[in-house]
C-alpha cells in the first residue's frame, strides 16, 4: 500500500479518469530512444543522479 498526503480521493479520480479514456496504439521498440537511455544511464547513474539532464547539462531532446 502506498501512503499519499492527498488521500483515496485523488487516486479515485485517477482511476476514473483512466476508465474513461480510449485505448492507445501499443508501444514500438525505438533504437535510438534505446540508445539515449543506455548512454544516459551510463552517464548519471555511476554518478549517483537521479534527473532527465545529462551531467555536463544535456537535455532529454539533444540527447534524442
């Protein structure tokens, strides 16, 4: 169980949002998004990061 500050009514108001709304096309496999996350991870993650810049600055797009 997960505790919020907001309480049940916020995660009942996702749900019911969510059951609303018209399915989506399923996800595709992308070389080059699988790329930038590897490069990233290797970037960030040995550093101890935890953020979509890379650590020189790079943002999430340049990266793509």
């Amino acid at each position: 169980m997960i505790a919020t500050q907001e309480g049940i009514k916020v995660y009942d108001d996702a749900i019911a949002f969510l059951a609303k709304q018209k399915p989506l096309a399923a996800l595709k496999w992308n070389d080059a998004l699988t790329k930038a996350a590897v490069f990233h991870n290797a970037d960030i993650g040995p550093k101890g990061l935890m953020q979509h810049e890379s650590s020189d600055g790079t943002s999430f797009a340049a990266r793509l």
